[in-house]
C-alpha cells in the first residue's frame, strides 16, 4: 500500500492500460486515475465497468494535473498523442510509455515532451492474446520484468520513481539501453510472434488438410502457437514497421539455422538432428526456474471453464 | 468400468505407455499389464513405481500370452521391436503401436506380424515435453484425439476392439488413411515442433543477447515456443528421419510465407501484415471452442508449484 504519484492518467485504455488500472488499484498506487481511449465505444466500456475515477473524451482533459501521464496506444500512435497532448502537461510530471519497440517510441515522442516534464521509455514484459479495456487484470504484471531504458541525462529521481511505480504493480525492474532492447525483444518477443503468425497462416491456408483437422488435432503442438498468433494486429503490424533493422536481422540468423536443419532431414543427418534438439533444452529448464513458467504437465489446457 | 483386453504388454515404458497404463487401471480396462524397456534403469524405476503388474527383463516375455501388445517405443525402433517379439504372439492378439508417424510404421512393422496376428497402427495426438516411466499421468488422453490408421483388409472386429480400448483410456478416436495422417502430424505437430527448437536454438546461439536475458524475458511471447521444444531428441529425430516427404513439402511452404512476411517488413507494407495477422485469429477461436485449449488468460503461467 505504497501511494506513488497522485493523478495519474492512461492514455488507450487496452490490455495494458487497464491491467495498471487494476494494479494501482490492489495496490493503492496512484490517488486518482483519469483515462482517454480513441473511440467512444472504449471509453463508454470503461466507464461502465468503472475502470477509471473519470474517462474523458479528450486526451487533453485526461492529462490535466497528472503527475504521471501512461502512452498505452499502439507504437504508431505516440507521436500524434504525444504532441496532442504536450501543451497539457504539468510541469514538473512524468510521461512513460508501454510501447513494445523503444528507438521508435523515443523519436517520435521525445521532441514533443516540454522543458520540465520528464520521459521514461518503460516495456512490461507480460500480455496476453486479449486486448481492449475488459482484457485487464491486476496480477498480469506479477513477478514479470519491466525494461526501463531511461534516455541520456534522464532525471535521475524520476526514473527511480518511475521504477518504484512498476514495483508496486507488481513487476521488477531492469534498466536496458534502447537499441540493446530493440534487439532483446526481437528474439524473445517480436520473432516469436512472426513465425507464430507464419505458422497458423500456413496452416489455414492449406488445401489438403482442413481447418478442422487442425483444430481437432491441435494439441499435438501446433495450439502452443495458436495464443500469441491471436494477439492484436495493430500493435504487431506496429511492432514489425517499427523495429524493422532488428527483427530483419533476427528473422536472417532463424531462416539460416532452419535451411541447415531442413537440410539435415533431407540427407537423413539423424546425429545432427538429435544435438540440435539436444541443446535446447537447458533454455527450457532454466525458464522454469527463474519462475517464469511452470513445470506442470499441460497445465491449464485440459478444462475449459478455468477462467 | 469396461475391461477390453485380459492381458496387455506395454513394450517401452516411456511417457505415452506409463500414461496408458494409469489410464488402464483408472478404467479398469485391462486384467493384467505386462511391461518391457530397453534399459535396466527403466525397468527399475517401472518397478519401483509400480507401473505394471510384472515389468519382464526381455520383450520376449513381456508379450507371453498377451491379447493386446502396445509398441511404445521411438518410430525408428519400431521395426527391431517387431521382429524380436513376433514368434512369440498369441494367435488372435492384436498388436498397436503409438508412433508419431505411421507410413514409415507400417512399413517398418506390418512384413514382421504374423499370420492370425492384428496390426493396427494407432496415434495419440498428446503429450507433453516430458518423458521417461515417471512422467506419465491417467488424464493425458483424456477428451483428445487418438488417430486409428487401419490398413487395407484389416479385421473389423479387431479395429473396433482398439477403438474402445483407446476411448476407455479417455480419447476420442477417427480413422484417418496412412499418407493423410503423415501429412497432417507434419502440420499440427512435426513442423510446429522444428520451428519450436529453431527458434530456441538461434535465442540460445546468439553473442548479443545472453541465455540470462531470453530466459527472464521469456514470458513476452519466446516462452511459448521452449515448452515443445523441450522435448525428447530421440523421439523427433527419428520423426523427421521418417516422415521426409510431409515435413519437406510443409517446410517448404512455412518459408515462403515467412518470405512474404519479411519482405513486406522490409518494404514498409503494414497493410499486408495487417491483414495476415487478422486471418489467424479464426484459427484460435475454433481451437477454444473446440475444447482443445483453454481462453484463460496466461493461464497456468502464473505460479510455481501448480503440479
Ligand atoms: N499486449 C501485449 O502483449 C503488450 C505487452 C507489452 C507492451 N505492449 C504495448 O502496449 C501498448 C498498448 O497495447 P495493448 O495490448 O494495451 O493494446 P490494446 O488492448 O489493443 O489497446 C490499445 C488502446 O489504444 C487506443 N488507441 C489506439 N490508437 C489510438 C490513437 N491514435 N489515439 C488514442 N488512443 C488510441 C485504443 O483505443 P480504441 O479502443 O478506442 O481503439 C485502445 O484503448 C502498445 O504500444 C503495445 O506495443 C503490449
Ligand atoms: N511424447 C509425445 O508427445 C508423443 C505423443 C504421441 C506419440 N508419441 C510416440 O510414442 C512413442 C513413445 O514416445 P514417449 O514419449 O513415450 O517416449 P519416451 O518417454 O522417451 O520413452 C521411450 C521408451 O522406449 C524405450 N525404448 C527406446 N528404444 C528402445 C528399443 N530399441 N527397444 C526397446 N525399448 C526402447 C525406452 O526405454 P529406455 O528408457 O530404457 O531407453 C523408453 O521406455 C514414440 O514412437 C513417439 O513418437 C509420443
């Protein structure tokens, strides 16, 4: 119960956004929340469901005295946002965003921030395949990493707050630099996706086999793709022009290794085959540890009413 | 309560047999369960856990009288096997195996059957990345769908006989043609399992971004890939060894749309990647409602100790 900052404003009010809400919330984070989302569908949900003391139907309103304003919108939408709402800020507040790409983010926001008003990059590392303002829920940033990657000369007060904000939503915090993150998150994040997208788009578009036999028959590995190729296609369509040099190159070092395992199958190179899926298995292991995941044998797949 | 066979020989006592032979006893489906693995340390732990009735030091005695032998072994060892026990089945037993790939099966198995012997090549489309005597559990197969692949002029009698035998472990069981079923298990399960251990192996294989880093970041998308990769290296070499054709053909595919992705990342083109990240969210949602997975969100992601 560690009060923060005291008005704080969400701007999108998607999975992100309203998980914060909740967090603040459970944990007395913040002593007011004010909100903006684009369509009035969105805000019309969340002042239904009270997720925020007020949404306002301008971003301009929703900062106006916030000591912290949350950029919660897909990448390609700072900018615009960030210089709408750059006459508004109070000074001496904070502007973080939640955005997936940082070099981007940092460019297109970082010229519009006034003198006095400080900006911290920040990326949780959690989501889900849901979006919208009812995707939320407090525990989603729980034991998860948030990246802060704080650019040069950056207040030094205001980072530390910005981390003890994310601490208590329950995150931990590590600080990166913002190419060094760009590249992280193309291998642990961005690709992932990609191929994930790649496989399910392979697979509907056969011919040969039917959708329904790949539904039917999905638990043999194919479904653990299935929950991140459902994921939002505006933020990863975002994602990819955004982060382009980093996941280009990625998506380079993954197509070589794939050519040299395809051609290990067509020669019939079985001792190549087992060392390869042999190494990869220590990554596993130590995911599980670091208690990133559990260990239980097909957890949470079996019932369907678990939610 | 139904029992279908009186004496039933598990030969190879790894994740698939031990599940079965939980499920056995849950549904009381088998009078008596008999038990063969290669090594001695295996048998051991079979003994020790109590998996079968008799765990036997030769395959030989393993199948002594049995009316149903379950071949549970790697696809590659599937052919050795055959040949050890033949001379030694009942007549009117039928035999099964449980391997991912089938037309390799039946071909590696079907000449060493004898005559008055039922062969009926069957394919649990479950599991998990564990594997070994221990990690079998009853519910594995358990509202999921065992393929029956019965070749031309098999028994009727014998067919439906394997069918209740799988439906009283828990599965739902179809039929499915031998080349079909190849193709497939490359598309749900085979190539969904290559791209897995690419994918982890190129994150484990970089300079510029440690082990340490993907393993705690993981939870933002990489993690979902770790768990099949994680799988047993025996078990997938001898898959891609033997199911050549499919994999290549379905490999070959996965690529070009991994091209056409990439290209239009690098040409800046967000409407197409738009679009291909809309059309597999169909997928997903048929998988849900088809009871295939759960909707929950990060479900069974969340804490350590859930087993
Ligand atoms: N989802 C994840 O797994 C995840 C993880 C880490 C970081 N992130 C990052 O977090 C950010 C938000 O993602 P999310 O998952 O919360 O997305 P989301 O659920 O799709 O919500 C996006 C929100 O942004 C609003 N929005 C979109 N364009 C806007 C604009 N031009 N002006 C004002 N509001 C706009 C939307 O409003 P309407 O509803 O009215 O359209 C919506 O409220 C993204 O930058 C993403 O990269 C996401
Ligand atoms: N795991 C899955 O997800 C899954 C799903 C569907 C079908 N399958 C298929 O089921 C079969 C078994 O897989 P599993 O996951 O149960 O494997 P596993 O846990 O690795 O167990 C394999 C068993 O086979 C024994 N074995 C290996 N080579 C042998 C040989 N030459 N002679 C006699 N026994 C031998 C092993 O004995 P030792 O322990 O003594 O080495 C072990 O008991 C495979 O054909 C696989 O393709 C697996």
């Amino acid at each position: 119960m560690a009060q923060i900052y005291g008005k704080v404003a969400l701007i999108g009010l998607g999975l992100i956004a309203s998980s914060m809400a909740h967090a603040m919330r459970r944990g007395g984070v913040a002593a007011e929340i004010s909100g903006y989302a684009r369509s009035q569908a969105t805000r019309d949900t969340a002042r239904r469901i009270q997720l925020c003391d007020t949404v306002c139907d301008s971003a301009e309103a929703a900062v106006e005295g916030a000591d912290l304003i949350v950029l919660a919108v897909p990448v390609g939408a700072m900018g615009v946002v960030a210089e709408a709402i750059a006459p508004h800020l109070k000074p001496g507040a904070t502007v973080i965003d939640v955005g997936s790409v940082k070099a981007a983010v940092v460019e297109a926001v970082g010229p519009h921030v006034p003198d006095g008003v400080h900006f911290v990059p920040t990326h949780p590392m959690a989501g889900t395949e849901h979006s919208g303002p009812e995707a939320g829920f407090a525990s989603l940033f729980d034991n998860r990493w948030t990246l802060i990657v704080p650019p040069d000369g950056a207040d030094r007060a205001a980072v530390e707050r910005v981390e003890a904000y994310w601490q208590a939503l329950g995150a931990n915090c590590e600080r990166m630099e913002v190419t060094h993150h760009d590249l992280v998150c193309a291998v642990v994040s961005h690709i992932p996706h990609l191929i994930a997208y790649t496989m399910v788009g392979v697979a509907d578009d056969l011919s040969r086999v039917s959708d329904q036999e790949v539904i039917k028959f999905s638990a043999a590995g194919f479904r653990d793709f299935t929950r991140i190729a459902a994921s939002d296609p505006t933020m990863w369509r975002d994602v990819f022009l955004t982060n382009k040099e980093a996941t280009l190159e990625m998506l380079g070092r993954f197509t070589e290794e794939l050519f040299a395992l395809q051609r290990a199958i067509r020669t019939g190179d079985g001792e190549e085959l087992f060392d390869y899926f042999t190494r990869t298995r220590a990554i596993r292991r130590g995911i599980i540890e670091a208690g990133q995941d559990t260990d239980a044998p097909d957890f949470g797949r079996a019932k369907k009413h678990d939610r």
